[in-house]
C-alpha cells in the first residue's frame, strides 16, 4: 500500500514539474543562469 502510494507520488510529481515547465515556460526562464540580466517585463512579455 505504502510503496503503491510513494510511486504515484512520483508519478504526480514528475508530470507536475512537467505541466509547470511546458505552461509556464516565462517561469522556468527566471531560473535560468543565463539570463539573470532580463528585466521582469521583458520575461513576461
């Protein structure tokens, strides 16, 4: 039950990750180290 229980889990939180990476791709840029110099309107744009 318990070990059922972890895997789905994981299973929710890998397409999680995936959902917020393809839906919010301007997110997922913030963190990029290459560009940390954008300024916020121009991620959002």
């Amino acid at each position: 039950m318990l070990e059922n229980f972890k895997s789905q889990i994981e299973i929710y939180t890998i397409a999680l990750e995936w959902l917020i990476y393809e839906a919010r791709p301007a997110c997922y840029v913030k963190f990029q180290p290459g560009l940390k110099s954008m300024q916020p309107h121009e991620i959002y744009d």
